[in-house]
C-alpha cells in the first residue's frame, strides 16, 4: 500500500485500518486506503488539536470475550468453556450471569418507567 509519509499518529494509522478495511469487507486495496484516509481526515476534522487520550479497549476485547464464552455456553459444559477460552469456571459463570441480566435488561420494558409518548 502506497500510504501517505508522515511521524505523526493519523499518518501512521493510515496502513493499518485500511488493512482491517480490506481483511474485514474484502475490498481492493485502493478503496481500503482512500476510506483509511478518510476515517483520518475525520478523526483530525473531530480532536485536531486536543490532548486525548486512547485507551488500549480493554474492555471491548472483554466484551468480545463475554459474547464468545455465553455463545459457547450450553449450560453443562462451564469447564469446557472454560478451558477453551483460558479463563476460570468460576469466570464462566460470572460471565455467564452478567451476559443474562444484559440481555434480560435489553429485552424487558420498565414496569416503573413513566409512559412512552407517541
């Protein structure tokens, strides 16, 4: 990929998300860079010139592992889970109850809610 030079943090992510662009939507390595460099140009256009901190999405990779374990939870198999994710059965199970009540939060209206307007 012929990406644009630069020492700076946009110009150096340029590469890297058109990668994922092309790896993830399997389109030519032309469009990957050009909305690369468009996803940058946002990302200028919205904190250029501000201090901001990235945090390395701890908790976006923890959520993508919660939604692997209760995905591969059947109920009698927490060892199995466990094992093949590399975490505790005691974590299975925690997992497992949170991914519940998320869901359930998700599905089930507010009996104490006030009335939605239409």
């Amino acid at each position: 990929m012929s990406t644009i030079r630069g020492s700076d943090l946009l110009s150096e992510t340029i590469e890297p998300i058109a990668k994922v662009i092309q790896q993830t939507l399997g389109v030519s390595e032309e469009l990957a860079e050009a909305t690369s460099v468009e996803i940058t140009t946002l990302f200028a256009h919205l904190w250029g010139g501000q201090v901001v901190y990235i945090p390395k999405g701890v908790c976006i990779q923890a959520s993508k592992l919660h939604h692997k374990i209760y995905d591969d939870w059947t109920g009698r198999n927490h060892h199995e889970v466990a094992t093949k994710h590399g975490v505790s059965v005691q974590h299975v199970y925690a997992v497992v109850k949170r991914m519940r009540l998320a869901i359930i939060a998700r599905d089930q209206r507010d009996l104490f809610a006030p009335p939605e307007e239409e």
